[in-house]
C-alpha cells in the first residue's frame, strides 16, 4: 500500500512508466544499432563477393591470355588454343559451387561445366524465373569494359533457381565472353545466421538490463519507502506513516473493544531556546536524543512517531489508560535523565504531554485532536507534565 501511495503522492517520481520507457528506449537503440550493424555487414559482404569475383575473373582472363600468347607465338594452333583454355576452365572450380563459364557475343554456349545441353546454343532469348534475358545483358556488360550482373540460375545439382551475381569480361581476340560469379542466397544465409546471433545477444542484454532496472527500482522504491516511513533524525515512524498503521490499530480495537486505543502527545520543552542557545545542530542531537528514548521506552507493538519538528506521537494498544500514563510516564523519565553537555555546560530537558484514549467508533483524527489538545493543556499548567 506504501508504494502505491507514494505512486500517488510522489508524481515526480512515477518510476513505472519512466522504468518501461527506458526499457523501450534501450531496446529502440539496441535494436537500431542491430539493424547498422546488419546494413555494414551486408555491404562487407557483398563488396567482399565482388573483389571475389573480380580476382577470378581476372585469374580466369589470364588463363585465356596465356594460351592465345601459345597460339600467336605459332606453339598452338587457334583451335588447340581454345580447347586448351576451355579444358582448364571447364575443370577450375571453386567453393561449393563456383565455375567459369564461355559464350560469344552472339550469346552461343561454348563451354560450361554443368549444363552441356545448352553448348552450341544462343542464350539470348533465354529468361530467368523473373523474365529477364540476363544474357543480353552479359553481353552488353562485357562489351561495355566488364562488370557485374545480377540474374537468377539454378545452383549445380539443383534445379530451383537462386539468385546470383556474376563478373564478365570480353577477350576481343576470340570474341569470348568469360563469365563466373556467386550465388547470393549464401551471403543472404550467413546475414541471417549472424541476425540470428545478434538478435539472441541482444535479448539477452534487454533481460539482463531489465532485470537490473528492476533490481535498482526495487532497490530506490525500498529506500524511498524506508524514508517515508522512517525519520533519519530520530529513527521514529514519519507522520506520513501514519496513514498506513492507523487502519491496523482502529481495526483491532474495533474487535476488541474492552482494550484501550491510547494516543500519547508529547512536546519538547523550550525547544526554541535551545535551538537559539546552542544551535540547531545541536538541537538536532537532542532530538536524536529523544527519538532513542523513545524507541527504548514503548513497547514492541507501540508506535513512534515524529509528528513534526519537536513534537512526537505514541500509538499503543493497552489494558487501560494506567498502562498508556506508565509509558508515558517512562518515555519523559529516560527523557530528563540524559545529560547534555555544550561547550563545558550541562542541560536536561523535560517533556510535556497529552494522552487520549479512544471512544467507541471514535475517529482518528479525533482522537489525535484530543490528545493535542491535552499537550497544550499540559503546557499552559506551566509544562513538564501529563494530562488527560
């Protein structure tokens, strides 16, 4: 009940919805940087693909150079050289399933590794599973000075086709077009593995930060219920307590109305003066002073309250009033029994008080009303006395 009251009275201080936000907010960022790491890796990834391509187009280029330098230094023949370069690159393969690949400008299949059906074939009319005729495109693409194209094309063995990104380059002398890429359903697999990773790595940091979150919020809620419950002065009960202890006691006593519902009211003498004379940190000790005594005087299941400033309550159920006059009574002895020393001078201070007893069905506020109301009946038949 404390901590909805203080929900309530401490608006400012309304952790709940900040505590969400900030989870929100953490997970937002975490979430964000997830998705920039994400885009960077991509792109690592497919400029690291790209280079890939391009050193082994260029290694495949130089295999084709090497034996037309054969044919114009007259060691081959134009025929012998061709079948040499493509028997070499028919049977250079790389990966799991990356090949070289040769047709002309005219998009006829020359050589390739997986599908032999299509040798001797014009591929330009030939479409991918999106309609596009790719092979115009690599056609185009090489004649241009080279570069990348982006088509789909079953991987060797399968028939579904993936997507991929292939390098070609045009050799002019024999009018080949060389071609030989990689298949971008393997970069889109380790992206997702490493989403996957991160995605965890994340989950498990929000849980650890919530549980965290939870654990300080928890942790400040009880100090702040602790100081709305307890004075740090006097150690004694806060008057904002009050309002959480008094339903217990009108309760019990509401059941057992032959016990005695007893509020005791009790007031520093001249308090003033001595926060005049001595200070108000001074003052401050005798104020720690009294609390001690108090807590030393009632009894297990009394309450102590600082009230405000210099005055105190005591909420008891007893016996009868006798038994509520003796802890009072008890509470102003310890209380001017303590010596208080200041600069080589030597103090005490007294206690004035008021008790009430409660009536049947009486109310609280009532019932504190009267027993202020002795406290300063008390003080007007010249202090350090009881009446009630």
């Amino acid at each position: 009940m404390l901590k909805a009251k203080l929900d309530k009275n401490f608006t400012t201080l309304n952790l709940k919805p900040k505590l969400i936000l900030l989870a929100a907010i953490s997970l937002a960022g975490m979430l964000i940087v997830l998705m920039l790491f994400l885009n960077a890796i991509t792109k690592s990834l497919y400029y690291e693909r790209e280079m890939q391509t391009h050193q082994l187009i260029e290694t495949g280029n130089s295999v084709i150079k090497h034996f037309h330098n054969l044919q114009v230094n007259g060691e081959l023949s134009k025929s012998q050289a061709q079948n040499r370069a493509m028997d070499i690159l028919r049977s250079t393969t790389y990966g799991d399933n990356g090949y070289f690949w040769i047709n002309d400008t005219n998009g006829i299949m020359l050589m390739h590794p997986y599908t032999p059906e299509y040798i001797g074939k014009s591929m330009l009319e030939f479409t991918d599973k999106n309609g596009k005729k790719f092979f115009v495109d690599i056609v185009r693409v090489a004649k241009s000075g080279g570069g990348l194209v982006e088509y789909y094309w079953p991987k060797p063995g399968f028939k579904d086709a993936k997507r991929k990104l292939s390098n070609v380059i045009l050799f002019k002398p024999w009018d080949w077009v060389l071609g030989t890429g990689i298949y971008l359903d393997d970069i889109e697999n380790e992206i997702k593995l490493v989403s996957y990773r991160a995605l965890w790595i994340i989950v498990i940091v929000f849980i650890l930060i919530s549980l965290v979150s939870m654990y300080v919020s928890k942790h400040f809620l009880n100090e702040m219920c602790e100081l709305a419950q307890h004075d740090p002065l006097t150690s004694l009960q806060t008057r904002r307590s009050l309002s959480e202890e008094i339903p217990g006691f009108i309760s019990s006593h509401d059941r057992k109305i032959k016990e005695v519902l007893a509020v005791i009211f009790l007031d520093i003498d001249f308090f003033k003066k001595i926060n005049d004379t001595y200070g108000h940190s001074y003052g401050d000790k005798v104020l720690a002073q009294v609390g001690k005594s108090i807590l030393q005087s009632i009894r297990p299941n009394d309450i102590g309250v600082r009230f405000g400033g210099e005055e105190f309550v005591i909420i008891m159920l007893c016996d009868s009033e006798n038994e509520a006059v003796i802890v009072a009574s008890r509470i102003r002895e310890a209380v001017n029994k303590v010596n208080f020393e200041y600069k080589n001078k030597s103090f005490s201070i007294t206690l004035s008080g008021g008790i009430a007893i409660r009536s049947e069905g009486e109310v609280f506020e009532d019932l504190l009303q009267r027993a202020d109301n002795n406290l300063y009946k008390a003080k007007e038949a010249g202090r350090d006395r009881l009446c009630y």
